[in-house]
C-alpha cells in the first residue's frame, strides 16, 4: 500500500496528512466473475433476466441493474490501466 504523505507546516504547528491509495481491483474481479457465469449460462432462447434469478442472483446477490451495469465494464482494459499504476509504485 502507498501511503501519500503531505506535511504541512506553520510556524506554531506540524500536522500530517496521510492518505491511503485506494483502486478497484477487488471490485474488477467480482466483475470478471459474474461476466463469465452470465456467458457460462447465456444460450440461445434463454432470457437475461432467467439467467439473472437462476444463477447470478442466489451466487452474488446483486440486484438486476447492477448485472447489466457489470456486463457493459471492459475489465480487461481497467485491469490493465491498474496495471500501469501498479509499476509506478
């Protein structure tokens, strides 16, 4: 973990800002898992919203406009963008 640190000082007094790096790599992942049970899962003749209430909602709980807000996410391009910040640090 990166720990951005910015002192800043006056003449009475010292104090510390410290904050902490945050990404989305956890979140990526859930994501990449769900997209592959929904393809998994998605044939011909078989609706978005069965494949949704048999699979993906008893496994992940997460509501029907999530699943469609997670199948429009290019995962391999965030994960490649963390990727260049993860060389930086």
């Amino acid at each position: 973990m990166i720990y951005l640190v910015s002192i800043l000082a006056s003449i009475n007094n010292v104090s510390i800002f410290v904050s902490m790096a945050y990404n989305n790599k956890n979140k990526l992942i859930r994501v990449k898992q769900i997209q592959d049970a929904y393809l998994l899962h998605k044939k011909d003749g078989v609706s978005t919203r069965y494949v949704y209430k048999t699979f993906i909602w008893p496994r992940w709980n997460i509501s029907i406009s999530s699943l469609y807000n997670y199948l429009a996410i290019n995962v391999r391009k965030e994960m490649r963008q963390l990727d260049m910040f993860d060389h930086i640090n």
